[in-house]
C-alpha cells in the first residue's frame, strides 16, 4: 500500500428523517441565542418554518440569497445580522444558502448551522467562493465548516426532479473526480465509492418518484459522502471547467457539471486506468464516460452545453481561460485538447475515449 496524508475535516452531522426538529437543541450545544435564517425567495416557507421550530432563538430571516454569493449579497446580509444583533446563521436551501452562510462565518465570525436541501455537499467541504464584479474568488479554509449540518431528507421531498438529477450528479463528480485522481488517497475513494454507488441507485429512483422518502433518504447521504471527499480530497479539470463556464460565461452549476463530467472522466481514463475501472464497478457499468452520461440522460438532464446558454462563439476563449494557469490533472491539459472536449460536450456528443 502507498503512503498517504489524510486531514479529516471538524465535520458535525445529524442525519435523518425530522432531524429538523432538533435545531434548537443544537443552537444551545453552540451556544448561540439570536439565529438569523438565510434561504432563496423561493424557499421562503423553508425559512419561515425555521423560524417557528426555532422560536425566541430566531433573531429574523434572509431570504434574499442569490447564486454564487455576491458581495453585495454578503454585504446585505451581515448589516442585517448586525441589525438584529444575531450571533449565528441557520442556511436553509441548496450550495448558494450555505455559501452565504460559509462567508458570513469568515467575514463576520458568525456559527452556521447548515441545513442542505439539494444534493451540492457544499456544507461538507472546506471551500468557500464569493462573486465580484462578474469574478469568482474560491479557497479552502477549513473556519467555513458549518458548527453543525442537519441533514433532514423530508426536506427534499420538493426538490423538482429538474434540480435533483443535476444536482445528484454534482454530487456524483466531486466523488468521481476524487476516485479518478493521480494522488487518490484511500480514504477519501472509500468514502467517493460508497457515495457512487448510492447516487447511481437512488437518483433514477428520486426521478421516477420525487415523494419516495427512501429513495430521497439515500440520495442526500450519497450527497454528504460525495462532499466529505470534495472536502478532505482534490479537484483537478472537471472542476477547473465548471468553474471558468460557470464563472465567466453564468452557465448554470449543478447543470455545467452534469454535462462536462462524461467528457472529463473520458479525458483522464487512460492516465488512472485503475481509478477509472473502480469507478465503472460502482456505478455498475461497463466504461465510466459511457455509463455517467447514459444516467444524465436517465434522470432527465441535459447533456449539451449549447442547451444551457453557452454559444459556440465562446467556445474558443473558454479554453484559453481554462488553460491560462496551470491546472494539477492526471492527464496533461492543453488548450487543444480540452477545446476538443468542450466542442464535444457543446454538441451533446457521448463522450470519446
Ligand atoms: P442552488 O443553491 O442555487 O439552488 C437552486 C434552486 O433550488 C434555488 O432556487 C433553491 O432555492 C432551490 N431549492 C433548493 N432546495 C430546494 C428544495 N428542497 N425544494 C425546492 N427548491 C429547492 O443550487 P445548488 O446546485 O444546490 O448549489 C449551487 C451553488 O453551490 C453554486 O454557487 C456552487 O458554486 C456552490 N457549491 C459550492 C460547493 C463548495 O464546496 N463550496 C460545493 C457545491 C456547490
């Protein structure tokens, strides 16, 4: 066996089926009195009901949160929080709520309490991001790990079966990438293994039956394995991608990560064979590229850029930015190349090995 180096990460978690009622109970663990509840508009309910489980702990509500944390968002939100002297955050709703949530603890030292409702894992990693003037700045700093994740599967009964197949399968990629990775550490692929082989079952079933508890129950845990190995682990191109797409062009995430993935798994097969291989077992395919797109299409997504906004016109400079810094992958990453595999995935083409 090769040497290795793992940093778990300080991750607090309470899983299961009504876990929202214990909110209170955990605000006194923190010790923390004035929460202030941040959601979408959308998930304004979500919000209000927070507010009445949490009762003389609720400080108020945020529900204004837009994606990729702005920092005029940011800005908004921590003169509220000032305002009704809050001393925590409670983030309700998808990877943009608990990125609100994660910057307002770096920016103004308040404890998060996440309580995720999509399948993104963002409340199981240690990155952080923020929009500024059209550019998104992420790092890794491990003070963004929320206090406590409550993590209530009842609570995704509602999530569209358009945002959940997406969603799933960025939370399949951040599980792959980690599998397929030069310098793949044991525990994280022990961890992105069992969260493939969750998410290659239950999606399809969240799909076909959006109320199916069960189904929804497994999803959301192959969602939190599949962050714990973004968390402790690495990203490589696939993330380098979705990031310069989704950061210069606006393209949507879980979307853009759905589509590209196929293509950069096929990219990297032949520079981590084994990884790849491993990879195919626990989605129970015969080749990974092949078999991740097969199941976008299975669960609904769309599998071509040109679907989702981006023109072809981009098509050109997307790759000079992708490629502009250097970019730690297992196979080696050029302009050409990965112009060729953005060609591909803005045509919708099953991925080429
Ligand atoms: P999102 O948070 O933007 O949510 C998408 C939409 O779904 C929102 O309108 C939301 O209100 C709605 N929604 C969420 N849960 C719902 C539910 N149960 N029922 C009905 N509607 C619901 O999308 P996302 O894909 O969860 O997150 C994307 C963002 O998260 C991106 O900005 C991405 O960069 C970030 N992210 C960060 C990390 C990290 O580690 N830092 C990891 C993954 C994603």
């Amino acid at each position: 066996m090769r040497a290795f180096e793992f940093t778990a990460l300080p991750w607090n978690i309470i899983f299961g089926a009504g876990a929202l009622a214990r909110l209170p109970e955990v605000l006194d663990r923190l010790g923390c009195a004035r929460a202030l509840v941040l959601a979408t508009a959308r998930q304004r309910e979500d919000a209000a009901r927070v507010v009445a489980i949490l009762g003389r702990r609720a400080a108020g509500s945020f529900t204004d949160v837009a994606m990729h944390v702005p920092v005029e968002t940011i800005a908004r939100a921590r003169t509220e929080a000032a305002r009704l002297a809050a001393d925590c955050t409670v983030s309700i709703g998808g990877g943009s709520t608990t990125g609100l949530g994660k910057a307002l603890k770096l920016e103004a030292g308040l404890a998060h309490v996440a309580v995720p409702t999509t399948y993104a894992g963002s409340e199981m990693t240690n990155i952080w991001g923020k929009t500024e003037g059209g550019h998104k700045l992420t790092a890794r700093d491990v003070r963004v790990v929320p206090a406590v994740t409550i993590y209530d599967p009842e609570l995704t009964l509602g999530l569209p079966p358009h945002i959940a197949g997406p969603s799933g399968i960025n939370a399949l990629a951040q599980a792959v990438v980690n599998v397929c990775a030069r310098d793949d550490n044991p525990i994280v692929t022990l961890m992105a293994l069992e969260a493939i082989r969750i998410l290659a079952r239950s999606l399809p079933a969240v799909v076909r039956s959006p109320r199916d508890l069960a189904a929804r129950t497994e999803a959301l845990y192959g969602a939190c394995l599949a962050g714990a190995a973004l968390g402790s682990g690495t990203t490589g191109l696939h993330h380098r991608l979705c990031h310069t797409l989704g950061g210069s062009f606006d393209t949507p995430h879980a979307e853009t990560h759905t589509i590209l993935l196929p293509h950069t798994v096929a990219y990297n097969a032949a520079a981590v064979p084994e990884g790849t291989r491993r990879v195919a077992a626990a989605l129970g395919v015969a080749d990974a590229a092949a078999g991740l797109f097969a199941l976008a299409r299975q669960v609904g997504a769309k599998t071509a850029l040109r679907d989702v906004g981006f023109a072809a016109a981009d098509l050109d400079r997307a790759a000079e930015l992708a490629t502009a810094q250097p970019c730690p992958n297992p196979a080696p990453v050029t302009r050409a190349a990965v112009r060729d595999l953005l060609g591909a995935a803005w045509e919708g083409r099953p991925p080429r090995l």
